[in-house]
C-alpha cells in the first residue's frame, strides 16, 4: 500500500513538473512565474475578424499581451524584423544577406543598446521588459514554432527597431558601395574611377519602381456635416507588414491601429481623443561627408580643420549560414565623428551622419498613442526622434495638423547637402537640430482640409499651404505628385464630408497622370498620315481612349492600354527627360517624339495581346490580389484563385494604391505592396471607426482570418472598427489569457 501511494505520488510530481502552472523551480524555467503573473493580468479578446483587443492592468502588461497576440498571428513577420534590425538576417538566409546584416551592424551594437537600456526611464525599460516576456512566453507556451535565429527575447532589443517605418534611415547606405569598401581592406587611392551611386530603398520590384508612401488626410469639422474633425488612414507599404490591434490598460492607455509586427506601439492610428497618420517625408534628415584620409605608422587619420585626427576602428563578426552550418565574416569597420565610413569616393572615404536616438525614438513612438488633444502631441515632438515621416492629426476638440519629420539637423545653407560635402571643413558639422517652431507645421487652416501623399506640404492645404520660401531648402526636398494633384481635387471646396464619403474619396478613380499624356497621345494618332502604318493599326485602341474618363475599374478596357502604354512609353522616355531636367509627364506632353507615343501603344497592345489573348481586356482580368500561404515572399500562380482590383499603381496618381506586375510564370499581374491598413475615423463625444486590411489579420492559411478581408480589401468595402467594449458585443470569437 505504502509503495502504491509513492508511485501515485511521484507520477503525480511528474505530472505537475511538465504543467505550464508548474513552480518555476519545478518546471527548471526561473521567467515562468512572471510570465504567468502578467498573462493573468492580461485579456486577449478577438472580434470577428480575429483582431484581438488587448487589455492589461497596467501598460506593461498591454505590450506583454500585444507581443503575445502578434505572436500568435505571425511569429515569423515579428521575428523577421528583429533578425533584419539587429543585422542577422545572414544567420537564416546565408551569405548573400552579409553586407545587409553589416550595414546595421555598423549602427545597431548590442552592447550600446543593452546600455541604454539601462540608461532608460524606469517606466520605458518596463515596457521593453513585456516586450521580450510577451514573446519568449508565447514561445515557451508554443515548443513547435522554431525560430530562425532569435530563440530568446532580451528587452534591449526593441531599442533596435523604434519607429515603425518600412525602410528606416540606414537604407540609404548603398550595399554595393558598402562591399566594394569592407570586401577587400580598405587602402587610400589617388582617383576612384567608379561612379557614386544611389541606392534608393524601394521596397516594390517593378517596372516602372514603385512610388512608396501613405495618404493621410484629415478634415475640419467645418468642412463635415456633423461638424466633426475626420482623418484618413492610409499607409502604402507591402503587404501585411502590419497588424492591427487594440492595446489598452487601466492606466490610460487605449489606442487602436496598424502596429508593426513585433513592435509594442500603434504606429498609424487613434486613441479616443487624438488621431495620427504617419507619411514617408522629402526631408534631408541623412548627410554624407567626403573624408581626406592618410595613413601613418598604421593609423588612418582624416583632416579636420587644421587637425589629423585617428579615426575610430571597430571589428564587427557576421554570422552566416551555410549548408555545413555556421560560418562568420570579420570586418574591420572605421568611423569618424561624423559617423561610419560607408564607401569611397574619388580618393575620398565617405562617412555617413544619420539620427541614432533609439531612447527618444521609442519614447516618442510610444507616448503619443496616450496623448489627449493638439497640445498634448505636439509636445511630442520635442523629443526631435522622428526623423522620416511627416504626420496628420486630428482630435476631439476638431483641431486639425500638419507636422513635419521633426529631427532636422540645423546646417549652413552656403553648402549644398544634396551631395557629400567635404567633411574636413569644420562649418559643413551639423549645428545642433531645428527647434520644433522652425519646422513646416500648420494648425486649422482656414481651408479646412489638409493632406499629405509623400511629396512636398507646399500644397498640402489648398490656398492656406505652407510656402516653401519660409524654410531652409533642405527642409524638404520632394515634389508634386500625380497623387497630390489628385488629394486637391477631391478635397477642394467640398464643406459636406462624412465618414463615408472621406472613404469615396480615398478610393476616388481618377488617374491624373494620364490627364495629359492620352491627349497628347491621340493628337500624335490624329496628325499621323495616313500612310503611316500604325494609324490604322491603332484605330479602335485611339477609340477607346478617346472617350476614357481617365478612371480605373476592373470592367476598364482602357485603364489596360493606358497602363501598359505608360509603361512603355515611360520606359523609354525617362532618360531624355532627366537630361532635359523635366518630368516624365511634361516630357511625353511637350518633346517625345509623336511616333514614339503611337510606337508604345503599339508595343502596349501587342503585350496585352500576348498575355492575355486580345488588347481588348478588361483591367480587372489583369490586376489581382492573391494571398496563396504566409511565406513573407509570395508565390504566385495564374492557375490559383485570386480576386480582381481596380485601383492602380500611385506612380499614375491613384490615392488608392496597387502595386502590382507578372511573376515570373505568370501573365496576371499580382499586388504585393500600396494599401495596406485603411481606416477613416470621425472625432466627437465618441471615436467612430472603420477600417480594413489587406488580405487578413492572420498569417496562417489554416485561419479563416487569413484572407476573409481580401474582398472588402479589393473594393474599399472598409468594415466597422469595435473600440468600445459595447461595440464588441455580439462580435466576440474568443476571449483568453495569454497562453490558456
């Protein structure tokens, strides 16, 4: 009897011992009992569309369960982020990913961060503590998920990646460039034959390049019917690059939006009281300096001023994987105090200067998610730790705003920074940064709209706009757009919107680029003679063309030909017009030559014609959307279901935006980037939302939020948002702690 009571009793030990409520000491994992004290704290709650509404006690315990749930819907965006921001992509992807991974690593030290980290308010390292126990206790609850490379979260790890942003400062370092410098060592020429080149961050593969970017508009309450401020969500990144998610606690946190995955605040959203849209920004917030470098007794030296000083070196080891298991690359990596030798440049190295405020930034990223009114955010800003996007506001009180990126080093205007300047000069070192009261910002403009769509504020609010005189000329180096031009026409003396018709808007067909150019096209078609061979070749394509209203739709045999003329007529006439210092656009309008633009469509037609049977193709048989399974990469297949968009790419002046080209086996043209979270929100006595997101929430094909959005998505068919719990009612699919 006595042996039966100890078997039952050891059985039972063995029992408890593999039970996530085990003691810690039992279960031999010492973060247990924590991680098992804040997911008590915490309530997940997952509507219909499977968006979870996170509550905690406390704010920590908020970003605790926001890292679960994003966890939950797509561990493998979430870590892919953190492997790319801390430069280790290498250690998943192999040696083609090395200079990338060196490229951050130059910025991104783990022991600087875990330093800061320390340095950190006792509040912000809290947070940064929920973030690494939110995933590594969805990981410990999920023994079947196998990371890549992060098998264990450290809380200074979210200083790596701060702002959200699809493509950060750091890109702007050319890869190429990068290797030619740190592949062999580095030695001082005389010339460098080379060209300097400039590697822009697309982060679209198309032909044309994609436009990058985001709508965001926000409206008066003198311009609505209910007299209420309204603002348009609307970032163009690649496709399911964001969750969306609720994040509220007991301690005044309650903001909802698009959140980066991994990343513990709402980047492009509202709270009740306040409302922010985040746009890419046209300012010059990154410098590179020409540096003149010697060599002596072994030591590298650059001129400044009147001085030699030693520049600073550093080894950095990159990991990569190989088919025998890990292997390690070792650099040699030099600085400057202006910051990283990037490459060389005709006998000069070139280092690069750039915002490096991972505290400021993550703090900024995150308290403005709690702010209360116009006064409240704009303080912010103060923090000058938002270096590449403008924003637009909107809140209660109906105030409306424009505020630009708000880290801009203070220069002398004597140098063109354009360009790499000469770094030995002691006048060309940034001066501090401009105050938040010299930065482009306007407040309730008497025109009662503002917008921006990633080109220049000179025009952001109609007759009440911002004037580029009253600034420094690197405040803001973009220009006018076919998408800016068209944010105008819609928003323009209307006084009547509503929620509804702020989405009519967002979604409005027009496509301005081709508002000249299909003129200018068809006088090439009328003036042609009749011995020329394409003029009656081209006779019924001319005929549709001539009465397009110069609006997408999927039924649109014309948004075809336009399309495809675009292309190519872009294709080969862009050079020209850089030579000429013109746009594409005035270009094709004013100097192509008229058998050019008849030569294209041609060339338009016969490709419509050898893809999909005839020119005569509806757009919509042409432009789709297909989610096929979770690869971050997607595959696509013709053979496969997907659904047709009828809005375009931005590059043609679309504010709805389709990214879209063939694949290699495919003739249909496939979406991989533009809309990606919308959402439209009126402000009052209550906050009233609607929103969608491209495909669905979810990551796994096995869900049925993986894809139940696409329709909506397709045809800006938004969906309400539930922000109040009475919202909720009736819409709830599960409600849970972390890890039950």
């Amino acid at each position: 009897m006595n042996n039966r009571r100890c078997l039952k009793n050891l059985a039972f030990l063995l029992i408890f011992a593999s039970s996530p409520f085990a003691s810690p000491q039992v279960a031999g994992n010492p973060d247990l009992a924590r991680w098992e004290k804040e997911a008590a704290n915490v309530t997940i709650t997952r509507d219909d569309w499977g968006i979870a509404h996170i509550h905690g006690k406390t704010d920590a315990d908020a970003v605790f369960g926001v890292e679960y749930a994003q966890a939950e819907d797509d561990f493998n965006r979430v870590e892919t982020n953190y492997i790319n921001a801390m430069g280790r992509l290498a250690e998943a992807e192999g040696e083609s990913r090395i200079y990338l991974d060196l490229r951050m690593k130059l910025f991104i030290d783990p022991t600087d961060m875990k330093s800061q980290y320390a340095a950190s308010p006792a509040w912000l390292r809290a947070l940064m503590d929920s973030f690494a126990d939110g995933l590594n206790y969805y990981l410990y609850k999920h023994p079947e998920v196998k990371p890549r490379v992060i098998q264990h979260f450290e809380p200074w790890m979210a200083l790596s990646f701060t702002e959200g942003s699809i493509g950060g400062d750091i890109e702007r370092v050319n890869l190429k460039d990068l290797e030619a410098f740190y592949s062999k060592v580095p030695v001082i020429q005389a010339t460098n034959s080379a060209p300097a080149t400039n590697e822009v961050a697309y982060i679209y593969n198309s032909d044309p390049e994609e436009p990058t970017g985001s709508n965001g508009m926000a409206i008066a309450p003198s311009n609505t019917i209910n007299h209420r401020a309204l603002l348009l969500i609307n970032p163009h990144t690649s496709f399911f690059f964001r969750s969306e998610l609720q994040m509220a606690s007991d301690e005044g946190l309650d903001a909802y939006g698009a959140v980066t995955w991994g990343q513990f605040f709402i980047y492009q959203g509202f709270n009740e009281h306040t409302g922010w849209m985040h746009t890419s920004s046209g300012v010059d917030a990154v410098d590179e300096f020409l540096e003149t470098v010697s060599k002596k007794d072994n030591t590298f030296l650059y001129k400044y001023g009147t001085e030699e000083r030693a520049l600073r070196s550093k080894q950095i080891s990159v990991p990569y994987k190989t088919e025998t298991g890990m292997a390690e690359k070792k650099f040699t990596v030099y600085f400057t105090h202006h910051g990283p030798v990037i490459r060389q440049q005709n006998g000069k190295w070139v280092s690069i200067a750039l915002m490096q405020k991972p505290i400021e930034a993550l703090t900024q990223s995150y308290v403005r998610t709690k702010t209360k009114d116009y006064k409240s955010f704009r303080q912010t800003l103060e923090l000058k730790a938002n270096s590449s996007n403008n924003t637009i506001f909107a809140d209660t009180d109906g105030d409306i705003a424009y505020f630009h990126g708000n880290f801009i080093p203070r220069r002398d205007t004597s140098f063109d920074f354009t360009k790499p300047v000469d770094g030995s000069n002691p006048a060309t070192d940034w001066k501090g940064l401009l105050n938040v009261d010299e930065l482009p910002q306007l407040h309730n403009p008497k025109s009662g709209w503002l917008y921006n769509s990633n080109n220049s504020p000179w025009s952001g609010a109609g007759v009440s706009s911002l004037h580029k005189q009253d600034f420094p000329a690197y405040v803001e180096s973009g220009t006018e757009s076919a998408r800016g031009l068209h944010a105008v026409r819609v928003l323009e003396n209307k006084k009547d919107f509503t929620l509804d018709s702020l989405i009519s808007a967002a979604y409005d067909s027009y496509l301005p680029w081709f508002e000249k150019t299909i003129p200018a096209l068809i006088k090439a078609w009328d003036d042609a003679p009749s011995s020329n061979p394409l003029a009656g070749k081209l006779t019924n394509q001319i005929a549709r063309l001539r009465k397009w209203d110069y609006r997408w739709g999927v039924d649109s045999v014309p948004t075809s030909l336009a399309v495809f003329w675009g292309e190519d007529i872009r294709r080969h006439t862009s050079e020209e017009a850089r030579k000429t210092g013109i746009s594409v656009e005035e270009y094709i309008v004013t100097k192509a030559p008229p058998q050019q633009l008849l030569e294209s469509l041609d060339a338009a037609s016969i490709r419509l014609t050898g893809d999909f049977g005839t020119w005569d193709t509806h757009w919509g048989n042409i432009n789709r959307f297909q989610r096929i399974n979770g690869d971050i990469v997607q595959p696509f297949n013709d053979a496969a279901p997907s659904i047709p968009v009828g809005f375009t790419s931005s590059l043609w002046g679309s504010l709805a935006s389709f990214g879209a080209r063939p694949y290699p086996n495919t003739k249909k043209w496939y979406g991989t980037s533009g809309n990606s979270f919308v959402a439209v929100v009126e402000f009052g006595d209550k906050v009233h939302a609607k929103a969608v997101t491209a495909g669905g929430e979810s990551g796994h094909p096995s869900s049925p939020n993986f894809d139940d959005e696409a329709e909506r998505y397709s045809t800006g068919n938004l969906r309400e948002v539930y922000f109040y719990p009475s919202d909720l009612k009736g819409h709830i699919k599960r409600e849970y702690h972390p890890g039950t």
